[in-house]
C-alpha cells in the first residue's frame, strides 16, 4: 500500500540550514522577538505537521494569484507575485523572497496585498497586528503605500479584506525591531518574552517550538504569564 502521508512528508522535507547572523529574513519580524532569536541561537528542524500547515498556506496562496489572473475579473489586474527583497542596514541585511505578497491595480492604484489564510474567518474582525507590522515593511521598502490584508478560510474560501494604511512611523519601528534583534544576537543576549506581555499575543507561544526553554528561562510570574 502506499502511505501518501510519508509522502506528502517526504516532499515537503527541507534541508536544515543554519541561519547566519547578519542576515535576516522580511517575513520573521512580525513574530515574538525572543522566537526568533532562539531560532538563530538554537536552529529547529520544522515539524513535519507544521511544514504542512505551511505548505497549505502556499497552495492557497496561488488560488489567490489565480483569481486575481482569472479574466472573468477584469477591474483588478495582478501585476506581481514574486518579491525578492533586499535591503541593507547598519552592518547587517534583510533578505529573502517574501512569499505571500502580490501587486496589483484596481482602481487606477497599485496595491500590495498579503495573502493570509486562516482557520476560521468567523473570528477574524480585524487585521491582525504582527500582520500589519509585516505589510507596513514590504510598503516601505517596496514604495508602494496602499495596502491590504486578504484573509481566507481555508475550509470554506471564505475571505475578508482589511485597508493598511502606510505610516512611515511604523515602518521605522520596524528596522528598530530589526536592529534589536541583530544586537541581541551578536552580544548575545536574550530578549524579553515578547509575546507573553499581553493576552493579544500569547496565543503565539501556543505554536513556538522554544516553548520550554522560554519558559526555563523566564518562569511563568504575574509579569510574564
Ligand atoms: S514561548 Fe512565547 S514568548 Fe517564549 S519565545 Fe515562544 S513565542 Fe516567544
């Protein structure tokens, strides 16, 4: 017989490479700061059942790029759907290709968009913060200021759009993170446990992989839930 599960397993198998100080990736900064700095500090090979909720948001990813191409919608036309990305700052780089962001035009105006699939659009009412911090970097380095987080379900295809905004102000915040972060991991020090500083965003730690050292680290407390 044939176990397409170890298939599907094997397929999605990714060689484990170390990530390298200096070099940072767009798309990581909207998580918890401490996360993702274990991430380099103590590199994780990612779960076979993570690597396909992953892979999920890929394959709805390009039903989005297919809709947006389809003909029978004729007043958005899809203008991008690969970002490589660069920027240099400091001494240090953010880099990659960003993998959920399409350009288009619709009403004479060029738009980004970040495709985010969800599991239940009923309890999406708005855009999610580490989403916007997201969005608000690709506007800023892309020079494209109109922006919108299209969420989709993936049982249903069920969908909401929500406008960002461009605010330069955030945008800066942003590099700061940046900038946190490549200090933390050159003179290696931890950072705080970001995402248990506030019932918005401790779902995060739900999924996080350095779940029991973060909290060998920095026990649970009033402080730090
Ligand atoms: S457990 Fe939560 S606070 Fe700790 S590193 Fe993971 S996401 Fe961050």
């Amino acid at each position: 017989m044939i176990d397409f599960n170890e298939m599907i397993d094997n397929h999605l198998k990714k060689e484990n490479r170390p990530k390298g100080t200096g070099r940072y990736y767009p798309s990581e900064i909207g998580m918890c700061l401490r996360k993702v700095w274990y991430s380099y500090k103590f590199p994780m090979e990612i779960k076979p059942d993570l690597l396909k909720i992953f892979e999920v948001g890929n394959i709805m990813h390009d039903f989005v790029v297919e809709v947006l191409k389809s003909e029978k919608n004729p007043h958005v036309q899809l203008l991008k759907s690969e970002f490589p990305f660069r920027q240099d700052i400091d001494d240090f780089t953010i880099s990659g290709r960003i993998d959920n962001l399409l350009l288009v035009k619709a009403s004479g105006k060029e738009i980004l968009v970040e495709v985010k699939s969800t599991t239940d659009i009923s309890f999406v009412r708005e855009a999610a913060p580490h989403n916007v911090v997201q969005l608000q970097l690709y506007m800023h380095a892309l020079g494209v200021h109109n922006g919108i987080l299209l969420y989709i379900d993936k049982k249903n295809l069920q969908s909401k759009v929500f406008d960002v905004p461009y605010k330069k102000e955030e945008a800066e915040k942003i590099i700061e993170r940046f900038r946190e972060l490549h200090k933390g991991i050159v003179s290696d020090t931890i950072p705080e446990p970001e995402a248990r500083s506030s019932s918005k965003t401790l779902w995060m730690c739900r999924y996080c992989e350095y779940k029991d050292k973060c909290y060998t680290e920095t026990p649970a407390s009033n402080k730090w839930p």
